[in-house]
C-alpha cells in the first residue's frame, strides 16, 4: 500500500478529515511528502520531510478499519 491508497481507504470509509485539503493545507502538507510503512496492525503514515513548525510526526491508521490510532507505542 502506497499514501495515496491510504489515503483513498481512510476518506472511503470513515469520516476523518486527516486527508482533507483544507487541513493539509493548514499543515503545509502534500501527498508527495509522505510515505507508508506497514506493521503488525496498523499503516504507518510518515512524513519525509518536516512541515510548518516542523511537524514531522508519523500519523497511524489501523489496517481493517482504517481509523486513525492516537496512543501507538512506537518501537
């Protein structure tokens, strides 16, 4: 799975505003700048390069239902 079908998954089934232009935008954010990783039960949403206040936090999404997780013990 890339970002952009992550991306595709997350709007289609549920009703998140992670990928929502206006929010992006807000973060200076674009696809391009990210990248997917995968892992046991989640997509690991990460940012190749840092954004507005240097935001560079990896975003988590779980792989069944494709919500976003908050509380991810990273490894």
């Amino acid at each position: 799975m890339n970002s952009s079908e992550l991306k595709y998954n997350v709007q289609t089934m549920t009703n998140s505003h992670f990928f929502d232009r206006k929010t992006m935008k807000f973060f200076g954010d674009t696809m391009a700048n990210y990248g997917c990783r995968s892992y046991k039960g989640y997509w690991e949403l990460w940012r190749k390069t840092p954004v507005k206040g240097g935001l560079q936090n990896s975003a988590y999404f779980d792989k069944k239902t494709f919500k976003q997780i908050l509380d991810v013990e990273e490894e």
